[in-house]
C-alpha cells in the first residue's frame, strides 16, 4: 500500500490529483486520475503507474512542444486508422513509462504488472477490432 502512496506523490508532482472510484482514468484537463476502488491494492499501484505514465508522456511532450509530432495521430484531423495506432503507441509507452517508474521508485516489476498489461492491450486492440468491423 505505501507503493500506491509513493506512485501517487509522482502524479502530485506533475499537478494531478489522485482519486479512487468505480474506473480507471487519466484526465489530462482536470488534471485528476482515477483508479478503481474495487482492484486489489496490488493491481491499484500496477493501474497507477500506467496511468501516471501517460501523465508523464504529456508533460515531456509539453516541455518540449512536440506533441503532435510524437503522436501526429491525434491532431483534430487526422484520419481514423492514424488516430487509433497514435492512440495505441500512446497506451505502450504508458506501460513503459509506468515501469520505468516503478523501477526508479524501487518498486518490483512482477508477473503481475505483465499480466494486467497485456489484458490492457489486448482489451484495446479487441475493442478497436469490434469498432472497424462495424464501419
Ligand atoms: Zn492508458
């Protein structure tokens, strides 16, 4: 538990405010990131780092005033296929971000991180699929 506390101090840092409820999100403009009440306190800090590292992508892209260049797929008028493999690399380096992290912080990458990543990934791509086989 005092994981979650440490990895919350990393999202205060970066100006956001850290809240448990019924989902897991990052609002980049209320600058607020929720985390499921109902996980296990384990998988709450796993969803945490994930969720500080997209945080963490923005503030380094902020910085350097390259966001769209890192993502061009999100400008307003990118085209749907663009958009959603931006919107994917994103969801990858977040992870990433997430350990890279945990590993500063000295909190252990386990079996466990892995396994809520790849269930994470593979929700999104199975949800991209369902959307493009409707159009
Ligand atoms: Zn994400």
């Amino acid at each position: 538990m005092q994981t979650f506390e440490q990895v919350s101090k990393e999202a205060e840092a970066l100006g956001y405010k850290v809240v448990l409820a019924d989902l897991d999100s990052w609002d980049p403009g209320g600058k607020i990131i929720t985390i499921n009440e109902r996980r296990t306190p384990r998988n709450q800090t796993v969803h945490l780092l994930h969720e500080v590292g997209h945080a963490c992508i923005l503030a380094e892209a902020e910085l350097a005033g390259d966001y769209y260049d890192r993502f061009p797929g999100l400008q307003p008028d990118a085209d749907s296929h663009v958009h959603t493999m931006s919107e994917f690399e994103q969801e990858v380096l977040a992870w990433e971000k997430g350990r890279l992290i945990a590993y500063r912080l000295g909190i252990p990458i386990d079996k466990n991180f892995h396994r809520i990543k790849a269930k994470s990934l593979q929700t999104y791509v199975e949800h991209h699929e369902e959307s493009t086989s409707n159009v």
